[in-house]
C-alpha cells in the first residue's frame, strides 16, 4: 500500500514538474465572434458620397443624416464585386456593416454593399409573385428556413430588367421569375423604386461588366496600399495591398519592380525592386527595396498606389 501511495506521489511530481517545464500559449490574434456578432448592418439610404473626402452621407431607418468615413480597408462592394465611392447613387439602398467602439457607436464600416451583392452573396432570391405595370407594382417574396419575406416596389419605364448581357424593359419580367433587386428611396414615396431586377444570367453579366470595369480602375490608378513598416537607412519599405486588389498584387513577383504613388498630393513618387511577394490574410503584402532619400519622407500607415510593372 505504502509502495503504490509513494507511486502515485511520485508520477504526480512528474506530471507536475512536465506541466512547470512546458511553454505558456502566447496570445495570438483570432477572430473574434462576439464582437462580429454585435457589429451593426444598418440598411441606409446613400445621400452622397465625397471621393476626395473619403466620406459617404447617408439617412437611417430612423431619418438621421450621417457623414460616414471611409478607410482604405473598407469594402466597397457593388454589383457582386468591388466598386468605388463614385459607383453609389443618391436614393439608392446599401447595407454598412459598421465597426463599433466600446461605447456601441459607430467607428468606420468595414463594408458598404448595395443590394445586389448583399443578396447575392446570402443566397437571398426573390419570387415575383405579382406585377403590374400598369399600375407599377410589383410584389417579391422568398423563404429561408420557416420563415417567409416579401416586399412590395414600385416599378415603371426606368425599371430596367437584366436577363442576359442587356437590360429590357419591365414587360421582360413575368410571375414566377426568380431574381435579385437594386432599390432606390424617391421623395415623398413609402415604397421603394425597383432600379434594376436580375435573373441568374444577368447577375453574371452585371457582375463581370462590373469586374472589369473595377481592374481597369486598378490599372489606371495603382493597387491602394498601406505602408506598414520604413526603415530609410535601408531602404526597406513594407506595404499591404487591399484586398480589393490582391488578384492583381499575387501576379507580383519577387525581383519585379514596382512603382510607388503617394495617396495625397504630395508628389511622393519612387519607383524600387520587390525583395518579397506573399498573402497575408485578406491582404497581399510587399517588401520593397528604394532608394533612401525616395522614402525619407514617407510614414507608417500612410496611403499609396502600388503600380506593377508593364508585361
């Protein structure tokens, strides 16, 4: 008895000193559900939007007008791809999904989507159940789980219907056709005006229209980019591309050069060889090698475009 109690001490001291001896986990970023969770979707009506401020005005569903920032990392997702703060419309639905600080308020929105990218990506199709051009109704509904939604539009001869690579007229839509919407707020009306209705085949046309219209933009005005790290004396400079343009930045490869523009209007310009080219997350991220005096005065967190170079 005396022989399996000292046993047993001595595998406890064991365990013990083996639990003493291992490594403490070291925190590591994760992502973090509840906060996801608490995050505010807020469909809103598009005021306006200033480019040059990076600011976008809305109303809420309580009426208040608020000036949105918009930062380099936030999505701007339109017509189920990326877009630009020029490609929002006055009266026209989106949906911010807002960061929010410690007291519940609103920070920045790391997405604004407009209608169509919203349902496309939740699978949300709509069923025309009822349509009157005469009178310029229209009623849609869909079902997810047990629960039934429907909605109830305005429509009439700026409705445009996408089925295929061209839009028709509202006499395209019929009862029972399955499609996405794009609604805007008019004045004065209780019911939003449907815009633009999409079958499966004009979302795919739209969203490829859409696609290339945004990497044209891309190869105008460079991948936007943050500078994450300057080391002047050696010419080290880090950025990470926006995930908007990440597609473009993983054809970037070590030993290219690249051009770098300042994101104000500075005239900081320098052109330098990539020493690394790697994913990092959603992000795509650089280590460039310039000339000092090119970077001297360049900062941590500004704004840049990246351009690759010409094939």
């Amino acid at each position: 008895m005396h022989r399996f109690v000292r046993a047993c001490a001595l595998a406890l001291l064991v365990t013990a000193s083996a639990a003493a001896d291992e490594p403490a986990k070291l925190p590591k970023p994760q992502f973090n559900g509840p906060y996801f969770g608490k995050m505010p979707r807020a469909w809103v009506e598009v005021l306006g939007t200033d480019p040059e401020r990076w600011t976008m005005t809305v109303r809420t569903k309580k009426g208040e007008e608020v000036v949105v920032p918009v930062r380099g990392d936030t999505e701007l997702r339109v017509r189920d791809s990326w877009g630009d703060l020029s490609d929002y419309y006055p009266g026209q639905s989106v949906m911010l999904f807002v960061y929010h600080d410690a007291d519940g308020k609103w920070a920045y929105p790391r997405a604004v989507q407009d209608e169509v990218q919203m349902m496309s990506g939740h699978k949300w199709w709509w069923t025309v159940d009822a349509l009157d051009a005469a009178a310029g109704t229209l009623d849609l509904s869909r079902k997810e789980k047990d629960k039934e939604f429907k909605e109830s539009f305005r429509v009439g001869t700026d409705t445009k219907v996408w089925k295929g690579d061209k839009p028709e007229g509202i006499a395209a839509l019929k009862v029972g056709d399955v499609v996405l919407f794009q609604t805007r707020y008019d004045k004065g009306e209780a019911k939003r005006f449907a815009v633009e209705l999409f079958d499966a085949k004009g979302l795919e046309a739209i969203k490829a229209a859409q696609q290339a219209k945004h990497r044209e933009r891309l190869t105008q005005r460079g991948l936007p980019a943050v500078v994450n790290d300057v080391e002047v004396l050696t010419g080290a400079v880090t950025v990470s591309v926006q995930w908007e343009a990440t597609d473009l930045a993983r054809g970037i490869k070590p030993g290219a050069s690249v051009e770098v523009v300042g994101g104000d209007k500075g005239g900081l310009k320098f052109a330098a060889p990539v020493a690394e080219s790697k994913g990092d997350g959603t992000r795509h991220k650089l280590l460039l090698t310039a000339d000092p005096a090119a970077i001297a005065r360049l900062k941590i967190g500004d704004g840049v475009r990246v351009f690759p170079a010409k094939p």
